[in-house]
C-alpha cells in the first residue's frame, strides 16, 4: 500500500495572486473631444457638489497667497501660482467619485462622496498625495535657489517691485528662463506619474506604484494625445488663477470630471 508524501507542498488558495498590468488603449483626439463633453455634463448634472471642490480648491489659494503675504514671503507668490496647479489631480479625487456615481446611475450625496473621499488615508491614494506635495516642496525649493543665484543683487520690498524686477530686468528674464524650463520638466513628470493613477487607486485596488507606471504606460503610448490634454490642462487652470484663483470653482471640475472620463478610455477595464 502505497501513501502519498505527508511533506509535499500544497497550493494555498488563500494566498492574493500578482495583479497583472492593465491593458492601455490607445487614444485619439476624439477622445480627449468626447471626455470633455462628458466631463462637461458630470457638472451639469451634478453643479452644486461639484463647484464646491472647485471654491474649496480657489479659497485655499486664495489663503496661501495671503499667508505669503502676511509672512512677507513676496517672492514666493509667482512660483505658488505657477505650482498650485500641481495638487489639483489630488484635490479631484470627490469629482472623480461623483463622475465613477453617475456612470453607474447611482444616487449618492454629500455622505457618500466625502465617506469615499475620507476613506482614501486608508488605501494608496496617500502615498501619491505625498509625491504630489514633495514634487511641489521640490519646485519651491529649486525656485528659491535660481532666485538667490539669479537676484542675488536686487531687491524688492512689495509685490509690485517683485514684478517689476522679474519681467523688466536682464536679471529676472534669466530667473524666469530657468524657472520655466526646470518648472516644464517638473510639471512634466508629475503629469505623467498621476494623470492616470490618481483616478486609477480611487477605482481600482492597485498599489501607488503599479497605477504610476500604468499612468506613464499611457503618457508614453499615447505622446501627442497626452501632451495635448496636458497643455488644456496647463492654459485652463492658469487662466483660472487670473480673477483672483476664482475661475477655479467652474474649471477645476470640468477637468477633474474630464479626467475620469479620459482614464476611462485609457485603461482597459478589470476582466473578473
């Protein structure tokens, strides 16, 4: 009589299997065409909760100018304007929620939106907001140092001689060279790593890493489209920061609604 090895080993079933990599579409400018549009009527449908974000998002700009101001931090306020933008894929992530709601048909509230959005701190979504803020931490600091290197023999005592220094002087148009092109890169890579993975960890249970390679999957698949939707992005919101960061509480939920939609279309869905 023959018995089977007592030490041979045995599948555990309980053990997660490796998430494979989400398939990447590719896209075309009809989709960026047909995000927006749908984007657009997430707003329609839903104008109240959705501005809201928006008018969160303008009055702490609006309070981070004035704390620079108070602090007498004048040289901090163009660089602050420039990269405010850069948290914006965070601050969408309520806009992504109610946009993942009304494309099931769901109805939900404020409850629901702000449960979702609180639930966050306990899943991946942390970790990006904190490589969202260090890359802005980093464009502060790189701002300060170019200012010190390039201004090092002007000075300003109000906002106004600030500007004057900046945009009139042989000085600051070397200032606002570099700044611009270390500003561009910055912006760039950030773009790449969370225009996709910011709505991809809210909808999906992935880790923070494989939804930034996934998002750069597509930036790199995907190069004029994405370059694209990252310049209306870029002229949108920096047009909105004009009448006093108000333009905010209509543009910055359009996009965050847009955004939904795009990833949508870039990401294969889950196969269950």
């Amino acid at each position: 009589m023959t018995s089977k090895t007592a030490g041979s080993p045995q599948p555990d079933n309980h053990t997660p299997q490796q998430q494979a990599m989400p398939e990447v579409n590719t896209l075309t400018a009809q989709d960026i065409t047909a995000s927006l549009k749908a984007g657009f009527a997430d707003f329609l449908a839903r104008p109240v909760m959705s501005g809201f974000f928006g008018l969160f998002y303008a009055v702490f700009g609006i309070l981070f100018v004035w704390c620079l101001v108070w602090l007498g931090k004048i040289w901090m306020i163009i660089p602050a304007a420039v990269g405010f933008p850069l948290v914006a894929p965070f601050a969408a992530a309520g806009l992504y929620e109610m946009s993942r709601r009304l494309q099931r048909e769901e109805n939900f509230g404020w409850t629901e939106i702000l449960t979702v959005m609180a639930n966050q701190r306990k899943r991946e979504m942390g970790w990006m907001a904190f490589v969202t803020l260090f890359i802005f931490w980093v464009w502060t600091y790189q701002i300060r140092l170019w200012l010190a290197i390039t201004l090092q023999n002007s000075s300003f005592s109000d906002f106004g001689g600030f500007l004057n220094t900046v945009f009139f002087t042989p000085q600051g148009w070397t200032f606002l060279a570099i700044g611009s092109c270390v500003g561009a890169f910055m912006s760039a890579a950030l773009f790449s790593l969370t225009v996709i993975a910011m709505p991809m960890l809210l909808d999906r249970e992935t880790n923070f890493v494989s939804a930034m390679l996934t998002s750069i999957r597509v930036v790199r698949e995907n190069p004029v489209v994405m370059l694209g939707w990252a310049a209306i992005i870029s002229v949108t919101m920096l047009l909105s920061l004009v009448p006093a960061f108000l333009g905010l509480i209509f543009t910055l939920p359009i996009l965050g609604h847009t955004t939904w939609h795009l990833y949508q279309r870039a990401v294969s869905p889950v196969v269950e």
